[in-house]
C-alpha cells in the first residue's frame, strides 16, 4: 500500500465530512423550476426544495447534469453533500464527458460563495486530487479528475502543482496513463477535452509542464520510448515536430 495513501482518505472524508455540515439545511429557492419534459416532473422538483433529503441517483445525475436552472449555485449547495459522495465512489456516469461534471461547479459560481462553503468545496478537490494521486486504482482516473477540476476552477496550475511535489509508482503510473491518454490532442496543438473557459490558457501550461516534468518519471515508470519520444515531440513546434523521425503519424 502507498503510505500516503491511508493519510489522504483521513482527509478526504473529513471533507466530505466538511460538506455535509456546511451545506446541511440547503435547498432550491422555492421558485426554481425547470422543463417538465426535458427535466422531470413536479414531484422531481420538490425534492430539491427539502433539505437532506437524499435523492435517487438517477435523479442526482439528472440534476447535475442541467444547465438552465434559474440559480445554479443554490441547486448545487443543495446537492453537494450527496454529489460529492457519490463523485468520489465513480457513481456518476456523465452523458457529455467529465468536463461537463466540471462545468456544474462553474456554473454554481463556488468560488464566489461566502468564505466558509468556498473553502468547504476548495478543500474537497484538492483533497479528493490528493487522495486519487496516491490510490493505485482510483474510482476516478487522475486524467479524468484534472479535467474535473480544472473545469471546477478554470485552472490547471495548483493540480499539476501537486502533481509535481507527489511522485513515486502510484503517481507516476497515474501520469504514464495521462500522458498516453492525452499525447494525441495536444500534438495537435488542441487540448484534450472541451474547456469552458481558459482552454488555449490550460492547453499551454499543460503542454509545458508535460515537457518539463514528464520525461525523467515517466522513464522510470518504464515508459515506452514511444512515449518518451511522442512527450519530447511537445517541445517541438512547427515542420521540426511533423518531420522528426519519431513522429506518430497522427492525422488530423
């Protein structure tokens, strides 16, 4: 077992611990509503408008997965508890991608909630980070969760940040699979998902640090060379990249 792992989950629940204390009592404002087509039914909705009652997972996911509510924050606040949860367990299956898990916590706009429920949600991603980069097997992979979070604050500095000072098998291994997951788009010059703000921004510094950070780990993770080479070919820009001997052959 990783050592830091057992440290990590301590802290992990103790966040999720922390979001269910901070956010108990929330609900949906009494006069949100949504398509009863598209959405669900009244019954639906007047779940979201009692506190703590738990929801059905079908009806979490649907939730989440809204765009349109009149107060996105307020619907989040209520949710959150349950949502963080059952985002840790791999319960949700998102339809658009795990940037669209993202997305919802954009859209609540927690960052700027009062101090207390910001710090709360900020604590619970960088522990939930923490805890995945130690798990050797994580409900979540480490490429899907840096999309999640990097979408929740619209950034990808502070989670590569942690991902620098965390190294080892667990961790290393997390980033051979992330850098063979997302080489491809990137020397495309595109980022490897679909961002909703900041994408050339994250697209830069993730190619960057990828380049600066992932070479020495990932030989001694036993990377390819393959890899190694398709990771050095980010460094290199224009007709030099296209025409190294070493180049993929990806089209696009």
């Amino acid at each position: 077992m990783n050592p830091d792992q057992p440290r990590a989950r301590l802290r992990l629940d103790a966040a999720l611990d922390r979001l269910a204390v901070t956010f108990r009592g929330m609900t949906a404002r009494p006069d949100e509503s949504n398509c009863e087509c598209h959405w669900g039914s009244a019954e639906d909705l007047a779940q979201l408008k009692v506190a703590d009652v738990e929801l059905d997972l079908e009806l979490l996911e649907r939730t989440q997965q809204a765009t349109d509510w009149e107060d996105n924050a307020s619907v989040l606040r209520r949710i959150l508890p349950q949502f963080a949860s059952a985002l840790v367990a791999g319960l949700i299956e998102p339809l658009f991608g795990i940037e669209r898990v993202g997305l919802t916590f954009a859209l609540g706009a927690w960052q700027e909630w009062p101090t207390e429920q910001a710090a709360a949600v900020e604590e619970f991603l960088q522990a939930w980070w923490a805890y995945t980069l130690t798990d050797a097997d994580p409900a979540v992979p480490a490429h899907d969760l840096l999309v999640l979070t990097a979408e929740a604050t619209g950034t990808v500095r502070p989670w590569l940040d942690v991902w620098e000072t965390l190294s080892g098998p667990v961790a290393d291994g997390h980033l051979a699979e992330a850098a063979d997951h997302w080489e491809y788009d990137l020397l495309g010059d595109q980022l490897p998902w679909w961002a909703w703000e900041n994408g050339e921004e994250m697209r830069v510094e993730l190619t960057a640090w990828l380049v600066r950070h992932a070479p020495a780990r990932l030989r001694a993770h036993g990377a390819s060379e393959d890899l190694l080479h398709r990771i050095r070919l980010l460094g290199v820009t224009g007709h030099d990249r296209w025409e190294d001997p070493h180049w993929p052959g990806h089209r696009y």
